[in-house]
C-alpha cells in the first residue's frame, strides 16, 4: 500500500519545546504527577486530548473573519442551523460553548432524583453533570468492550439485552432518555455499529423512551461504518452520519472533537417542548439562543469545520494515521486496545505493568513514564479518573486501566508519530523499573483533573 499522506499542506506553525530529562523530572515532580498540572509550553509531544486542539483550515480562518457579532440573529447562527439541519437532521439547534454545557442543559432538564440515563459509556464530564441532578448515571456498554485484545469490529455497541433489562426491571417512566455516544471515548475510542443504533431505537421506541446521541466524534464513527459494515462501502460518509441520526431523537455535540474547532458545541433536537426548556436555561447562563457564549466567528469556524469533517480524503488520512501509531506498537508487542480507535490509541497499562496494582494507578505511572522519557502527555482512563474512594477508605478501582495516546486532528506528521513509537517502545522495553503512585489528596468531583499524586516507594 502506497503512503497516505496529510492530505493538507501546513501554512502556519508552532514550536515545539525540547526538554532534557533533569528538566523534565523537575517539571514533572513540581506538576505533582498529575498531567493536567504541567504548562503546555514543557510538552514535547501532546497527546493529552483531541479536544479543542484541531489545527483549523485556511477557510476556517477565513470564516473568523466573516463571523457576524450580532448578539441576537447573527448570520453566522443561521449558517451553522442550516449546515447542522443538513446533516444531522433535526429542526431545533440550540449553540453552547462546549460539550459539558450541552450536558449540563440537557440533563437538568430531563434528569433528576429517581432518574436514570442509560448509555453505551458515559465520559467523565457526562456522568457527572448526569450525577450532578442526582440522577444514576448507567453504563451498559457491550461485555466485548473489555476484552482489550479482542479483534471485533463495533466494540462500542451498547448492551442492548442489559438495556432491555433494565427497562423491564425500573421502567420507562424513570428512563428521560438514552444516550448513544459515537465513537465510544471512555470505551477505548470504539464505534458503535448501525445495527446496534436500529436495535436501541427499536427498544427504546416500544416503551416511548428517547435516544440522544452524543456526536463528538461522529464523523469517525461513520467512516468506521463505511469500512466495517456491510452495505456501507459506497455510501458517502454524510449518508451515513444522517442515517446514524435518523434512529435518535436529538444530538448533543462537543465541537471541540469533529467540528475541527478550538471551542464550541451544541444540541439539536426535534422536541419543542424540550428545546424550549433548554433555551430558557441557555439565556440563564450561557447567552442569547443564537450564540450560547460563543462568539459569531465561533459559530462560523464551527460551519466551516462540520463540512470539512465529512470530507473522505480526510476521514481517511485520520482514521488510517491513527491505526499506524497503535498498529505499530501492537506489532512490537505493546498492549494496546484492540482494533485501533479512531481519536487515540489506548495502553493497556493493566497488561503493560502488569505488576504495578490498580490501586496504585498503573495508567498514571504509564503516563508519568512517557512524560520522563520523551515529554509525550498523555492521560489516564482508569482508576484514577473513575475509581473512588470508598465509606471505609478503599479505592474501588475501574475495570480498565487504560493510557490515551489522544491525536490532535491535522496537528502532528507521521515524523512526530514515529517519534512517539520509538519512545513508547523505550518505555516498554524498560517498563519493569517502573513503580505506582499514591493520591496526596482525593478531591470529590473529576478528581483526575486535579489530584496531586507522589510516586509509591519500591
Ligand atoms: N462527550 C464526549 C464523548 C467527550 O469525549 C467529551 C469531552 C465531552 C462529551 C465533553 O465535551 O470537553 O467540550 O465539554 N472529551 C474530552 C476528551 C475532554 O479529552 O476526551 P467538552
């Protein structure tokens, strides 16, 4: 197979910072271990999220400069309702400034005491905003998603049987919606298939529930489907999306992943009754129903970059760079989730060290590694971000402990990515000297953002 390039030419750039490994220890103990904690600017490579990090096109730039500032009716609303009524289908378009805002609406509007908001799997800022109006907060992901090294092509699919399960044992009236969240994040970056969309409509429509997707990264949950599911191959990326959003009832969307922009976000869903609701809450906090606290550049930039996502040269060059990094590390014998996720490649740090205990944050200390030896950030999706502390002081762990090597979108060349390959190789080959990490404090809420951490003596 020939090379699949960036299919982009690179007309503005940064620096990167090189570090020597005294400075980096420094860097490291002074951040207290936690990644959040260090400066961007002491970063070799950063592979901490693929959120808001997207470089933006030429035109996206050009749509900064034509984004309309009017607080009420801006142009650019308009063309970001129209270029979202487009793919995604639904009539109500309510713009937010990110993600967790969409949560925050959508779930203090359905959620609540006695609630539950079943999903494939929740992320972090999903669970808890969900937790937060003291609803539960369900995971019902396929059992196939924690079998790490399993080839299987959908392994974000929802537990449909579990599902219906859960239905018959609560009932409908305690279930506001289900949430179907493409590709699954927190689940190893996984897709979920078409079947499994039809499927939990289906059930869901027997009993009158809602589906809601979260469309972070839809654009890569769709190519999965082009490549993986029969019938798929000759439909356009965009068919598929809008299929995919046929079978749910309203999407809630972080910009920041595939509409390739620094910030942004949004909802849009068909209930009137519903967006009204959310609209009343938006002008509360966010600002008037035609900006939602972003800027009119943001709303165009955000347009802009929702067509681009659903270009198939692109699509392609990011879901087949992605597989390079993670295929190659599998190759040479590195525990990685299996097949490659479309935004990261995920560490089995269970496996890869194997003799650090959860308890002592084996994705913390793999992260805390890279950092040392080659100034990559990476994060921890393991106990550290959803374990906790329990009444009498034990830490239940999360059932995987896991390292996001997260791709920012048109950021790094393949150069930087072989960079990343032979320092994680490094690593692993070294990974025996590598001890666990204790909390130095537990904060309550997302305590992975925060933590201070200090190395276990060995
Ligand atoms: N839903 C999913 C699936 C996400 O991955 C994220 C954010 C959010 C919602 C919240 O969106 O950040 O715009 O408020 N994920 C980032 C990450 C932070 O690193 O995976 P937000």
């Amino acid at each position: 197979m020939r090379t699949i390039i960036e299919p982009f030419k690179i007309k503005s750039v940064e620096p990167i910072r090189l570090l020597d490994r005294p400075t980096r220890e420094r860097i490291l103990a002074e951040a207290e271990y936690n990644m959040f904690r260090i400066a961007a600017a002491d970063v070799t490579i950063d592979l901490l999220t693929d959120s808001g990090t997207s470089a933006m096109s030429a035109a996206q730039w050009a749509g900064v400069m034509e984004g309309d500032e009017s607080y009420a009716g801006s142009r650019s609303f308009f063309r970001l309702e129209r270029t979202i009524r487009d793919i995604f289908g639904y009539r109500h378009v309510i713009p937010t400034h990110q993600g967790r805002a969409c949560e925050r609406l959508l779930f203090e509007v359905v959620g609540g005491p006695g609630k539950i908001i079943p999903g494939n799997t929740h992320f972090d800022t999903t669970r808890a905003n969900i937790e937060h109006t003291q609803a539960v907060a369900l995971d019902l992901p396929d059992p196939k998603s924690h079998e790490t090294s399993l080839e299987a092509p959908f392994k974000g699919d929802m537990d449909v049987a579990r599902l219906e399960r859960v239905i018959s044992e609560h009932g409908a009236a305690k279930i506001p919606l289900v949430l179907v969240t493409v590709t699954n994040n927190a689940a190893g970056g996984q897709p979920v298939s078409m079947q499994n969309m039809k499927d939990v409509r289906a059930l869901c429509q027997k009993h009158g529930i809602p589906v809601y997707i979260d469309a972070a990264r839809f654009a890569e949950n769709a190519y999965f489907i082009k490549l993986r599911e029969p019938g798929y191959a000759d439909v356009s990326a965009r068919d598929i999306a809008a299929e995919m959003f046929s079978y749910a009832d309203g999407a809630m969307m972080s910009a920041k992943k595939d509409a390739l922009v620094n910030i942004g976000g949004f909802l849009a869903l068909d209930d009137s009754a519903v967006a009204d609701k959310l609209r009343s809450l938006l002008i509360l906090t966010e600002g008037f129903t035609t900006y939602g606290g972003l800027a009119g550049r943001d709303l165009e930039a955000m347009a802009q970059g929702l067509e681009e996502v659903l270009d198939e040269d692109y699509l392609r060059y990011r879901i087949v760079s992605t597989a390079y990094l993670g295929d190659r590390l599998h190759a040479a014998g590195v525990p990685v989730v299996r097949p490659i996720g479309g935004h990261a490649v995920f560490l089995d740090a269970k496996r890869f060290l194997a003799h650090v205990p959860p308890q002592q944050f084996p994705g913390q200390a793999l992260c805390c590694e890279l950092y040392l030896h080659a100034g990559i950030r990476s994060v921890e999706i393991g106990t550290l971000m959803f374990g906790h502390t329990d009444e009498s002081g034990h830490e239940v762990c999360a059932d995987l402990e896991l390292v996001r090597l997260a791709i920012p979108r048109r950021v790094y060349t393949q150069s930087h990515i072989d960079y990343v390959i032979e320092a994680t190789l490094e690593v692993f080959q070294n990974r025996e000297r590598i001890g666990g990490y204790a909390l130095v404090d537990n904060p309550p809420v997302l305590r992975h953002f925060v933590a201070r951490l200090k190395p276990v003596a060995r």
